[in-house]
C-alpha cells in the first residue's frame, strides 16, 4: 500500500467515529491505498484521503 498519512488517517478515523461511522484503509487490487467509510446502510469508497476529508466536511454539515 503506498505511503498514507498516518495522522491525517487518525483525525479523519476519529472524525468518522464522532459521526458513528467507520474508516477503513485498505489495498486496492494494484496497490495502493483505498479508503473505505461505512455508516449503518452506507458503504463508499475514496481514493484519497482529502476526498475522505472533503465528503466528512459536506456530511458534517460544513464544519
């Protein structure tokens, strides 16, 4: 899996956690990092972890 930012990852774990939901940092099939977010029936999946970031502030309310 290619380099992730490990506190980034952190804050934005704790982030979804606040909302009850899950951040997952997973290998996708080549590789590299894949982001997946899961709360109650919704499962989506981000390549980055500023599209993780940008979609929590949408979801948060624009916090």
């Amino acid at each position: 899996m290619s380099a992730v930012d490990s506190k980034m990852l952190a804050t934005l774990t704790a982030r979804c956690a606040l909302l009850g939901a899950t951040l997952h940092a997973l290998p996708d099939d080549g590789g590299r990092a894949e982001f997946i977010v899961s709360r109650w029936a919704l499962t989506k999946g981000f390549s980055t972890l500023a599209e993780v970031e940008a979609w929590l502030a949408r979801f948060e309310g624009g916090k």
